[in-house]
C-alpha cells in the first residue's frame, strides 16, 4: 500500500506543479478554461441516450465505490510484522520476526564498551536480513576497531546464535562531543 499511496502522491504533487500556480497566476483564465472543458463534457454527455447515460453511470458509480472500499480496507487492516526464515532449523520451519532480531541486535551491541547508544535497523534481503545499525560511542573511540569489533559481534550474533544469513552490514557510527577544557 506504501507504494500505491506514493503514486498517488507523486501524482497530485506534480499535477499541482502545474495547476496552482497556473490558478493563481491567472484565476479567470483558468476558470473559463475550466468551465469550457465542463460545457463540453456535458454536451458530449447530452449526445448520449438516456439509457445509455443512466448504464454507464451506475457501472461507474458501482466501479468507484468498490475500487474506494478496497482502498480504504487495504489503507486500514493491520499489516504483519516482517518474518525472515531461520535457517538452521533441523526439523519443521521456524520464521523470526524482524523487530525480534533488532532487538537482540540491541541488547548486545550495548553492551560493548564505549557504546552509549544502538539503533538497528533489521530488513528482509533475499533469504537473510540485511542489518543497518547507527551507534553513539565515547569520543575516545578508535573507529577502525571499534567498527570491526561491533560487525563481527553482529555477524556472530545473527548467524550463530539466531541461524538467520546476514546478507549486508552496515554502521553509522557518532561520537559523543568531548567536553572541552579550558586551561588557565
């Protein structure tokens, strides 16, 4: 629904590029434009039979009120959570969900030192996840190590401890500001 919703956006967006600054640039241009385009409309629809008219504006409305409703159920039911497959499951089929993983993710990654603050983000990626992580450190941090420390923990954690293929890794790290000191 995220995508059909960002069409739509896109759309209205770009079309008001075009017709708001037309409108207010030149009201009465644009209106007697407008109100021409509606007179022809409805000269084209008085051409039309009565019978012909009144079909196809019932299967036009049945049309729009059904496409609305499905709109409005896709826009309103409650998604699921995202799964990934655990792939060292012996027997049967086990499905972690993602919020899970970034959980654990978090918990652990907190607990290295110089670690102040960790925010996971877990997404599906072919048959594996693909984890995105920003962490806060102390400023007397070595990045190098600090960076390569926190992915093999990551890497471990998720594929040996969850059984779940980690298919991409990625950190952003930032330094808390050190306190400057004055000498007198």
């Amino acid at each position: 629904m995220n995508v059909f919703n960002r069409i739509v956006v896109v759309i209205l967006l770009l079309a008001g590029l075009v017709l708001w600054p037309a409108f207010f640039l030149f009201p009465q241009q644009f209106l007697s434009n407008l109100t021409g385009a509606i007179s022809n409309f409805e000269q084209t629809l008085e051409g039309l039979t009565p019978t012909l008219r009144l079909g196809a504006g019932i299967a036009l409305a049945i049309l729009s009120f059904l496409l609305c409703l499905l709109l409005l159920i896709l826009e309103l039911r409650p998604s699921k959570p995202g799964v990934v497959r655990v792939t060292k499951a012996d027997k049967g089929e086990i499905l972690l969900e993602l919020d899970s993983v970034a959980r654990r993710i978090q918990q652990t990654v907190a607990q290295v030192p110089n670690v102040v603050e960790v925010k996971p983000s877990v997404k599906r990626s072919g048959a594996g996840v693909a984890v995105e992580a920003s962490i806060v450190t102390t400023p007397e941090v070595n990045v190098p190590e600090k960076s390569r420390e926190i992915m093999e923990i990551v890497k471990n954690l998720v594929e040996g401890e969850i059984g779940v293929k980690l298919t991409r890794l990625q950190l952003r790290l930032k330094h808390l500001r050190a306190p400057i000191t004055v000498k007198k």
